[in-house]
C-alpha cells in the first residue's frame, strides 16, 4: 500500500492562535502515524502564490491521512486555524519504488 504526503502551504495571520492550531494538530498527526518530512526552514518559491511556511507529513496510507483529517482531535485543532492562517492542504499518495 502506498504511502501519502499531506502537504500544506501556510500563510499565518494570528500567531498565537495558530501556535495553538498546531499543538492540537500535531496531536492529531501523531495518533494517525504521521511523520513530519518538512515543517517551516527556508524555501524558494518559483511559482504560484506566495506563503510563508510550508509543511509535508508521510502518512502510512491515504486514508490515515484522510481520517486524520477528520478526526476530532484535528477538527478541533482547525477551530482555532479559522482566521489564523491562510492555507492550501492537499493529500497526495507517493509512488511506490
């Protein structure tokens, strides 16, 4: 089964309430088998929109990463992210080798 790749793209507008986003999401990410491979450290943008922070986690599979998502510790997590930030999430399945 193929791994996959949850990749955001970060703009943050309210630090305080995004630190708390990110404890509560990092809980989340922890208790579905999540592996941070990227979180924040500097970046070249080429294309697109511009945002500040840019993070990738490796899930065990797709739907650990689409139940992590919709779990409640993570849907508690984004009640503080509204308003804090603005984002671009995407879940991707990595290729096989």
């Amino acid at each position: 089964m193929p791994t996959a790749l949850w990749i955001s793209h970060v703009s943050v507008i309210d630090p305080e309430a995004h630190g708390e986003y990110a404890k509560w999401a990092v809980a989340a990410i922890d208790e579905y088998g999540g592996d941070f491979l990227v979180r924040g450290g500097a970046s070249v943008q080429l294309e697109g929109a511009e945002r500040q922070r840019h993070i990738v986690v490796r899930f065990p599979s797709l739907k650990a990463a689409q139940n992590c998502y919709k779990s409640a510790t993570y849907q508690e997590a984004l009640s503080f992210a509204k308003g804090a930030s603005e984002r671009d999430l995407y879940i991707v399945e990595e290729v096989e080798s």
